[in-house]
C-alpha cells in the first residue's frame, strides 16, 4: 500500500519540475511531520466514487482520474461520541454535471440524545463547491534565494471557492491537499464538510470547540459569497475562526468571543482588530461587532471575476 508521501510524489509530477529539489522535499518531510504530530479525531472516515470507480484515497483518485466529471463521497462510521457542533452529520454527497444530491442524517444536537433518529434520512438537492484549505506546493532552494531570508515567500497558490470539477484541476497542476472544505448549499443553510486528504477522513468543524449555538438565518446566497472571501483571505488560523463564528452566530462582543474561544480579552480585541483593518467587520456603539457584509460583497465581485 502507497504511503501518502508516496501520493504527493505523484502528484507533485503534474508541478514543475524543477521546483522540487532537495530542499522542496525537506519541507514536504516537515510538512508531513507537522500534520502528523496534530493529529485530531476525526468525526468520520470517508470513501470514494470518482467518475464510476471506488477509491479508498481521494489522492488516488486525483492521481489517476484526469478529469472529473461525477463524485459521491460516503461518509463512513460516523463518531457517536465525536464534535458534531456546527457540523452535520450526513450519509452520502453525490455530483454529476454540476448538479448534487445530499443525504443527511436526523441529528439534533440540542437533545438529550441527538442519534435517536439517525436512521432517518433526508434527501436534499444542494449546490456543492470547495477550497483547499491547507496545501504544499514544492519550492526549490533557487527560487527560496531570490528573498532576503527574512522575507516570507509569496504564497504559491492562491485559493479560491471553485466547483469540484476546478479545485481537481488546480491539484493536477501540482497543488498538493492537506485539507479541503466541501461546501454544500442547501436552500435555507450551508454545511462545511472538513476533509483530512491525509487520513481521508471528515475532521471536525473548525468551530467545534464551541458549545452549541444557534446560527443567523442568511439568506442562501450570502454563505457562498461570505465562503467565496474566507476561502481566499490570508489571516491566521484563529483570526478566521472568530470571523466565521460572527458570521454563524452574528453580532457579538469582546468579552463574549473572548468567553467562546477561551482567551483573554485582549487576545480577542487582537484578533478583531485585524478584521477591522481590512474593513470585514463592523462596530456599532464601539461595542458590538458584526460582518461588514457590505465589504464582504465588494470583494466576492472582485474574486469572481478570477
């Protein structure tokens, strides 16, 4: 059996070549290492159809499988004891020519037992996207030697929310995925599944820390563009989750978010204060801080046209 070091080799011969050298394959190594060490429970494992064919691996699938023209992912197992907050616990998610089909599980995460119906399922049409969150693209010591060493490298690839069929091609040009986010658009919500393509399993929303809560009802539209600048802005891990659980979970004040993700205060005026920066949330009464979703719209125009 392939080891997955052994996939991103393969992969990395869709990239260019003279990139990975020695010093590329030192920082595939570290990059591997760093994954391994912060290693979370999954919530599920996860299998594959690609056009037809099973796979075990999505990196597989990548590999050997050109084009995509249909996927369904099953999701295997699911972790009666695991983080299910924010996520949704689902069956199958199946695409073919641009249009998916949703299979989901009754799960209520405010019950006492939130599997007693769990056998039930739902079927729902949904629009499906994605954007890879954590990736390694091979830079060779001669292209590392063109920066003063205390500068950082440009990033060399941006993401971007794309149809599965677009996030396939940007791998099979050299991308190698640690994570990807598979967005599936409902007519009233949008759930984040998040893939581990290292282990091939669904990992955790990355607000699950936070005890339950209940969302802002938004409008369909709004989460594809919200998702359309998260996936492509650069901020730390940290400072995207705060912005993610405003989005969610709507206006909100220091001391709270400073209480949700367990921080001192100052940490979280930090992290909001980022945000302000860019102009991607809003103040009102120098208290209460909330999406600029006027800021947020202008920049999913700008990024759609990419």
């Amino acid at each position: 059996m392939e080891t997955f070091k052994e996939r991103c080799k393969k992969i990395m011969e869709f990239a260019d070549q003279e990139e990975f050298d020695e010093y590329a394959e030192q920082n595939l190594n570290k990059k591997l290492y760093s994954w391994k060490e912060n290693f979370r429970e999954p919530i599920a494992s996860l299998d594959y159809f690609v056009n037809g064919k099973e796979y075990s691996s999505l990196m597989e699938a990548l590999y050997k499988e050109e084009v995509l023209s249909k996927i369904k992912i099953n999701f295997l197992k699911p972790s009666l004891s695991g983080k299910w907050n924010f996520s949704k616990p689902t069956q199958s998610i199946m695409e073919r020519s641009g249009k998916a089909l949703l299979r989901t599980l009754d799960f209520k995460p405010d019950s006492l037992n939130p599997w007693a119906n769990a056998r039930r399922i739902k079927e729902e049409k949904v629009m499906l996207r994605a954007y890879i969150t954590d990736f390694y693209v091979p830079v060779s010591i001669q292209t590392k030697s063109r920066f003063h060493h205390a500068q950082e490298i440009p990033r060399q690839f941006d993401p971007h929310l794309k149809k599965m069929a677009g996030l396939w091609r940007d791998v099979r040009r050299g991308v190698i995925p640690f994570e990807i986010y598979v967005c599936a658009y409902t007519p009233k919500d949008r759930y984040i599944y998040v893939i581990n393509v290292m282990g091939d399993a669904q990992m955790p929303h990355p607000l699950h820390k936070i005890p339950y809560h209940h969302k802002v009802d938004r409008p369909p539209l709004e989460y594809m563009i919200f998702d359309t600048v998260i996936a492509h802005v650069e901020f730390p891990e940290l400072v995207k989750k705060m912005w993610l659980f405003i989005f969610e979970c709507g206006e909100t004040t220091v001391p709270d978010l400073a209480h949700k993700f367990n921080v001192p205060n100052q940490i979280a005026q930090n992290n909001l204060n980022a945000l302000a920066s860019k102009n991607l949330i809003s103040v009102r009464k120098d208290i209460y801080y909330n999406v600029n979703m006027e800021e947020v719209n202008k920049r999913a125009s700008k990024l759609s046209n990419i």
